[in-house]
C-alpha cells in the first residue's frame, strides 16, 4: 500500500482492505482460481491505495495505471 509518514496503519485499516476485497470476490469476480489470486489481489491494492480517499481522482489513477503498463505485454498464456 501506498502510505505516507503520516498515516499509520491500523488493524481497521486492514479489516477494510479485506472487507472491500472480500466483497469484491463475492459480487464482482465471484470465482477466482488459486493460480491468478496475485492478479487479483494486485488490482485491489492498485484501487485501495489510489483511491478518493488519499484524493486521487479518476482521471489520474488512470493516468498511474496507464504510466503502469509502459513498456509491459499483457498475456494470457506463457510463450512454448
């Protein structure tokens, strides 16, 4: 998570990381095999610490992601 000296973490702050992902598990992806829960869990941390909380807004977590991807291939399956 992308935290700043100033904020310390907390077990509640941990609870509400689980709470969103588990909700998320459940309403939106609502299967997940064991081989893909990294990518999972890497694209509710990218949401959690980006958020309107820590005021970034749509628009420039967009701009992150995108910066994020530079240079990287996205594949499903791994070359023979």
């Amino acid at each position: 998570m992308r935290l700043g000296d100033e904020r310390l973490i907390h077990t509640n702050m941990v609870e509400g990381y689980y709470s969103i992902f588990k909700r998320g598990m459940k309403g939106v992806y609502q299967h997940c095999a064991e081989m893909h829960l990294h990518r999972y869990l890497a694209g509710f941390d990218f949401r959690y610490s980006n958020s309107m909380a820590l005021d970034v807004h749509d628009g420039e977590r967009a701009d992150i992601a995108i910066k994020g991807a530079a240079g990287k291939r996205l594949t499903y399956r791994q070359p023979h």
